[in-house]
C-alpha cells in the first residue's frame, strides 16, 4: 500500500458519490459475509437483468456476489488512486447499469420490486423510488466526470489515515463471523450483526479517501 498515490484531491463531490456508491455496496457485502459465515441457514437472492442468482451458503451463485466485490473494490479505488480517468468513467458507468439499470430493468418487466429484509423484518416496494434515483445517480456521474477533468493531478501517497480507517472499519469482522455463524438466525445476534455489517459497508468507501493535501 506504501506505493499507491493518489491522482486526484481530496473533495466533497467525490465523497459524496463515495457514499452513494456505498449504498448499493451494502447489497453485495451483506449477503457475501452472511453466505459465508451462517453457511447454508442463510438463503440469498436476488434477480439481474432477468437472470436468478442465489445462494444457500457457499453455493455457486456466491461467485456473483464475489465478482461484484472485485467491482466495487476496483471502484472506490479509482475514484482517487486510478491514474487512465477513463477506466474510472466506465467503472461510474457499469456502476449505473449494474445498480440503476437492473432495478429499471425488472420495473419494466414485472411492475414493481420489492426489497426484502427478513432480520430485520424490512419489505419495501421500490417502484415510486427507482426512477428518481436513477436520474439523480447518473446527474452525479456527469458532475463528477466534468469535475474530474478540471482537476489538477496530485501525488499523495497511500498513508497513515488509509491505514488506520481500514483497521477500524475492518476490525468488527471476527465479530461479525461469532454472531452470525453462532446466532439463532433472525434472532437478536443476527440483528446486531446485520447493523454492524450494514455500517461497514456505508464507510467502507472512505478507506480510499486519501488525506488532505493541496493540490500540484
């Protein structure tokens, strides 16, 4: 990690896509850390572009939620630390099409998309939100990708802070594998282990945030 520099300045635009992205982030993190530590009492599924996805523990359809952290890892890295900007706008793109783009998919096709929560007894209709959001969504693309290119290139170094939020926001994960692997599923240790989890995934973009420096 000493070797990474980071391209762009730290700034409130990027942070706050940072967190937006986060959002979206929870949906893949929560049920890859379920799948894996409560093993095959947890059941996971979700539709993608048409196409069911789901798991029992560590099933075959775990690989989609595997892949999906590769993506985001690789995203929240670029925001600062990617040097070719243009692979960063296509990983905003295929964050779009990935979070925004399948929910207006299945909208189209079916209607309406329920989100189901069964820890913590959340079920929600996402159809009178997606659209909106959406548009939001790819607004702050575009207002992100025009202010990337007004921005000077720095060089800071991966650093102390990095480091120091990565153990924090980190740290609670043999914890989490206790509670989830142990709990009685649905019960009170799953729920602290869902809002723990879902915690982590909200902060774990600003690992990435590099610290304050003046731009070069």
């Amino acid at each position: 990690m000493k070797d990474l520099t980071a391209f762009r300045p730290r700034n409130g635009l990027f942070n706050f896509v940072l967190f937006f992205t986060a959002i979206h982030f929870v949906l893949v993190w929560l049920p890859l850390l379920r799948c894996t530590f409560d093993g095959a009492t947890y059941t996971w599924g979700q539709s993608f572009y048409g196409l069911s996805i789901a798991s029992s523990g560590i099933q075959v359809g775990l690989l989609f939620l595997v892949i999906s952290l590769v993506f985001y890892l690789a995203l929240f890295y670029a925001f600062y630390w990617m040097e070719n900007r243009k692979t960063f706008y296509a990983l905003l793109a295929g964050w779009w099409l990935i979070g925004f783009g399948n929910l207006l998919f299945e909208l189209l096709a079916n209607g309406d998309i329920m989100f189901h929560g069964d820890t913590l007894d959340v079920h929600v209709s996402l159809a009178a939100v997606i659209t909106p959001i959406a548009i939001i969504a790819a607004a702050l693309i575009v207002a992100l990708i025009r202010k990337d290119k007004k921005l000077r290139t720095t060089r800071t170094p991966w650093g102390k802070s990095n480091r120091l939020a990565a153990w924090i926001i980190l740290s609670p994960l043999p914890l989490q594998a206790l509670l989830f692997a142990t709990g009685e599923p649905h019960g009170t240790t799953d729920e602290i282990a869902v809002v723990i989890t879902i915690v982590q995934a909200l902060l774990f973009p600003f690992i990435f945030v590099p610290k304050k420096t003046a731009e070069v």
